[in-house]
C-alpha cells in the first residue's frame, strides 16, 4: 500500500514529501517570513547549502556564492568591493548574509527587492558588470548538475531531479534564509539574563551605543541591529534608507556617479547617497565598512561618526539628521569597539566554517 504522502508513478512509489525545516529560535525571537511557494524544509536547504559553495555555479567554474560570501567572516568579505566570475571588480562590498530572512529589503540600496529569491537573481544573471555570469549560459551550467549527488538532492526537495534556474533560486533562497544567528555575549546578557556575559568594558559601550549623544540605536535597533526588518510579529517591512556623508563630491550632495544609492533606483534627488543599515551582527568580522568598504575599522568607522560624516566643513545636504556628529574620548571609543564586539556569535560562524571544510 503507497503512503498517501508518496507520489506514484508507474504504479510505483516516488519520493517522500520535504521534511518541514525546524527554526530552533530562541523564545523571544519571532519567525521569520517565508514566501508561500517556497516554504522551508530541510531538503531545500542542503540542496542550497551544497549549491551555495559550488563553484559550477558561475558561467566559468571559478566563482562559488561563497567566493563572496566567507562563513569566516560572517559570510561577508575582505576585499573592498567583490570581484565577478571574469575578474571584473563590482562597486560594492559583500553585504555579511545574517538573519538576512529577517530583511525586508535588500542589497545595500534597493527599494523594491523585497525577497531574497528577487535579490538572488542580480549576482546571478546581472551583466554589468558581470558577476556569476549566468546569462547566456544557463543550459550549460544546468547541465553541470545532472550528475553527482545532485539529481537525488532536487529530486529530495522539490520531486524532480531535474534541475532547473526556478529550483536553483528556490533552493539558494532556503540555504540563505537559514543563516540565523541569535547567540552572541549580548544575547546572553539581555536575553538570557546573564549578567557576567558582557564585561564591565562592553557595558560602558552598550550605554554609549543606546545613548542619544551617539545616536547608534536609531538606524541600528531591533534584535538585528537593523531598522530594516520584517518577520511574523511585523508583517509589514519597514526600508529606511539613509545617507551617512561618506561623500559630497561636488559641494551639493552628490555620490560619485559610480554608485549614488538610493538615487540610482528612484531618481529621486532626495535619494542621493542612501544606503540600507546594515545588521551589526558578526560586524567585527565584516570589515572593510560602508558600502563600498571604504573604512578599514570599527575604529575608523566610529571616527567617522563622531564626526559627522566626511567633508564636515560642508556636509552634504543630503546627510541623514541622526549623523551630527558627537565628542567621544579614546577610552569611550575603546569601550564602544568592545560593545561592538559582543554582537559576534561564535558558534555561528564555527558551525558553518565546519560545514564549508567537509
């Protein structure tokens, strides 16, 4: 007798239905939002997982997802700006893929990708520059995943083991919205109530991350370090954007037309210069900062707020109210460095280096 899960075919039993995928979330956590045609389940995600670091991914088998994304750094990167399949560089730095099911928007600066199978589809089949280099190459690449464990793997996750570009994104999507991370120092202290997670240092640096002189909490709030969030308790996405007076290059508030934010989507002058906040988690091991990894250290990057932005003789009038400028001691810098630290979840990032070395 088939199990009325089992699809038969030619009178004999297919494959079993996905296995729901399990969050495991700490109690005050909500789930995140998940997109209703592609619901999470554990064959999904490693098929992703698997996808995720093979280089066969990209037109010319040199580039994997994780050639950008390092799970040793907070699957962020070290380079200023990341590099293409072809050796072309891109205009911006790898954005850390942490708790990114929780975004509502995407990429540094993009209102309307508002899912991460929407966003996948930019490193994959975008043309210029070139990143994966899908485009024109799909059957090839498609055909890459014929063999091996592969069919098995999209067969387990979504009952053909055919592969196919819908199914490649569907799968990526699963992996990545997976990433959640949720264990640091000051998870244990404000969460968990223990009150010896942080160190005396550390708390003088929450203070000064929560104070109104710095004004840190205010594009950096919510159990993400980020105003950009949606999940089950918030259906609706909030998508600030803001612009922090990196640059000002003709004394009227422009970026350098290389990359302009916010403004290169909507034309919208008022959108000048403005970037996504970025979640602070794991963000001692992200560096370079800023979108185009301009600042090499948290210690410049808070310099760089203390003093209202760059050109601080003509600020750009663009600049976001919040970035002003504040009197900060060595000491206080120290302690917010350190504050800064504690947002690190090493067990996260163990986890999947392991992973990635198998």
């Amino acid at each position: 007798m088939v199990c009325s899960l089992c699809i038969v075919v030619g009178g004999s039993a297919c494959s079993k239905a996905p296995t729901p995928y399990e969050w495991n979330l700490p109690n005050h956590i909500p789930a995140p939002t998940v997109p209703a045609d592609n619901p999470m389940t554990v064959e999904s995600v490693k098929l992703g997982e698997m996808l995720f670091f093979d280089t066969a991914l990209s037109a010319n088998n040199t580039t994997s997802c994780s050639s950008c994304h390092d799970p040793e750094k907070a699957f962020a990167e070290s380079r200023k700006v990341s590099v293409g399949a072809h050796g072309e560089e891109l205009n911006r730095n790898a954005l850390a893929l942490i708790n990114v099911a929780y975004n509502a928007s995407f990429t540094w600066a993009h209102n309307n990708l508002d899912s991460i199978e929407k966003q996948l589809l930019i490193p994959l089949f975008n043309e210029h520059p070139v990143e994966m280099g899908v485009t024109g190459n799909e059957d090839v690449i498609l055909m890459r995943f014929e063999q091996g464990d592969y069919p098995a793997l999209f067969k387990a996750a979504y009952g053909d083991e055919t592969p196919s570009v819908n199914n490649i994104v569907k799968a990526l999507a699963s992996y990545v919205r997976s990433l959640v991370s949720f264990n640091s120092a000051f998870d244990a202290y404000a969460y968990r109530q223990d009150d010896s997670a942080l160190t005396a240092q550390q708390l003088e640096g929450l203070n000064l991350f929560f104070s109104e002189r710095t004004e840190c909490f205010h594009c950096h709030g919510g159990v993400n370090f980020t105003q950009s969030s949606k999940h089950s308790f918030q259906p609706f996405g909030a998508q600030p954007f803001h612009n922090t007076g990196l640059y000002n290059e003709d004394g009227a508030g422009s970026y350098p037309k290389t990359d302009m934010g916010l403004y290169s989507v909507t034309f919208n002058k008022q959108d000048m210069g403005k970037f996504r906040a970025p979640t602070l988690r794991n963000i001692a091991l992200t560096a370079p900062y800023m979108h185009d990894g301009s600042i090499a250290t948290l210690e410049d990057v808070i310099a760089f707020y203390a003093r209202g932005g760059n050109e601080a003789q003509s600020p750009n009038p663009y600049r976001s109210p919040f970035i002003k400028g504040f009197s900060i001691s060595e000491k206080e810098k120290a302690a917010l460095v350190a504050f800064l630290q504690s947002l690190t979840d090493e067990e996260f990032v163990e986890k999947h280096v392991s992973r990635k070395n198998k």
